[in-house]
C-alpha cells in the first residue's frame, strides 16, 4: 500500500483525543507506566530546568509532575486537543490550583508546529505522542529549535511491533488501513542526529496487556482516543463481516485464554550542542577524511 495512506490526519487524532478526554485516565494504565519509566530516568540526568515543555500533554498526568519534581520551573503543557488542555488546566485541587496555574500555560498546538520562541525550552518532555507526527524529522527540528543549548530532549513512542496482532488480523480487509506504521529505534535515532542533537540514547521495551475479547481492545483504544486516523482508513462504519473476520483471525494469537495486544515502547533522549563559536547561525564544524 502507499505509503501516503498512513499519513496521519490531524483533524481526525483532534477530535478523537478531544471526544476521549474524559474517559482517557481510567484507560489509559500502559500510559501511565511507561511515564513511570521514563519519569524515573530524569534521575539519571542533573538538570535545573526554569522552562519545561510537556509536547502532547493529555490530561496533564506530566505537567503536574514534573511540576512537583523541579518546583522553580515553569511547565508549559501543549496539546493538540482543547478537551484535554482543560482537564489537565483542572487537574489540581483548588486549593493550590492558583499558585499552580502561575507557573503553568496552556498551549493548544502541534509539536510539528510548536508555537514557541527559538531556544525558550530547557526540558522537552514527551510521553507517547510523538508517533502521531506525519514527519518525525520536522518535529524533532521543531523540539530543537525551542530548546536552549545544553538543553534536554526526553521522550518515548511507539516501534513498529506496535499492535502488530491488531494488524495481522485487519489483514482480512487488504484495501485499506487499520493500525499507524511505527518507525524502528534506530530511525528514530538517525532523526534525532539529522535534527542536530548530540549523544541520542535510544532503548526499547515491549509490553503485553490482555483481553478476554477483541471488543475489549477496541473499547481500550477508543477510550484513550487512538483510534485509527491514517488517510486510508475505511471512511465510515466497519462492516459487521469484517468485525467477525476481525475477531476470527485474532483468535489464533489467543494464549491461555487471553489475546494479547502487544506493544513496542521506545525510549529516547539526547541534548541540544551548544553553538560552535566561531561559525555563524550556530553551524558545527566539518571533518574531510581523506581516502587512499
């Protein structure tokens, strides 16, 4: 299939991220433990950021933490949908909702587009939201061009053994799109340099949550707003045959009485260079190797 039927429709990632708001905290348990991971990894890195920027916030789960964490910082929380801005602007008890919302903005926005101002940013953070970028290379530019030198970038996403039961079984309908394509960890880290940044470090991890039924997933995936938004998507309901196919072929991956739905959970951080002195516009120097 083209590879322009997995381009991400962003209008459609907004509407359904903006409709699952209020049902994406009681969904979203993988969510929240890979931000576990990755929150406790910021303890490996000496870092005193006055600016933080959480690029696709949600319901704001990281905001507030990494607001507690570095306590003179300001955290600016981005998000493509209104709904869940507003969630994570009432996320704090009322109490302490307005000292905490002077060190806070809102910021209704898309990481390929962040409305920020060059080097403004000592922390990017960035928890699951970056696979629903249609150019990695341009966002990762983006989260560059925001950051301060020595600034930090941190971030996860998804690998391509994303969901790849889900996209076996939706095989049975060839004619159009059903699951996002992920890029592997090392692409991942090749974007990062062409960015500019220095030092990526890249892992991965899989995780495994189990349904007694497909329907159980798809309600998962609803609830947390990821529903499939590539541009070749059936437009309009599935049909019920290919729902019974759906689940038909899901049966084969059936384990001890659960299906599984696997996810592939990449890790990155890297850090902005500070600009070569004697170039202009921050140009780094180059090496010519000679070749016998």
């Amino acid at each position: 299939m083209d590879n322009s039927a997995y381009r991400i429709d962003k209008k459609r990632v907004r509407d359904s991220f903006g409709r699952a708001a209020a049902s994406y905290d009681a969904a979203a348990i993988m969510q929240r433990e890979v931000f576990e991971r990755m929150f406790a990894r910021l303890d490996l890195v000496k870092l005193a950021p006055q600016v933080i920027l959480d690029a696709g916030c949600g319901t704001g789960l990281g905001t507030s933490r990494l607001a507690q964490r570095y306590k003179n910082s300001r955290v600016l929380a981005l998000d493509i949908a209104p709904p869940m801005l507003q969630l994570a602007a009432a996320r704090q008890p009322w109490l302490s909702r307005l000292a905490w919302r002077s060190r806070q903005a809102f910021v209704c926005g898309d990481i390929e587009a962040l409305p920020l101002e060059d080097g403004s940013v000592d922390l990017a953070w960035s928890n699951l939201a970056m696979q629903w970028c249609n150019d990695l290379d341009l966002a990762f530019r983006e989260l560059h061009r925001a950051l301060r030198p020595e600034g930090l970038l941190m971030f996860s996403t998804f690998g391509p053994d994303t969901l790849m039961e889900l996209r076996e079984a939706a095989s049975a309908d060839p004619a159009h799109t059903h699951v996002s394509r992920f890029l592997d960890m090392h692409d991942i880290g090749d974007a990062l340099v062409r960015a500019g940044f220095k030092d990526p470090v890249m892992d991965m991890e899989r995780f495994t949550l189990t349904y007694d039924d497909v329907r159980g997933l798809m309600r998962d995936l609803k609830a947390i707003g990821a529903r499939n938004a590539t541009e070749g998507r059936r437009r309009g309901l599935e049909g019920k045959s290919f729902l019974q196919r759906l689940a038909d072929n899901y049966e084969r991956f059936r384990r001890q009485g659960k299906l599984p739905a696997t996810y592939e959970v990449v890790y990155g951080h890297a850090w902005k260079a500070q600009p070569h002195p004697s170039l202009p516009g921050g140009a780094q120097p180059i090496t010519l190797h000679r070749h016998k």
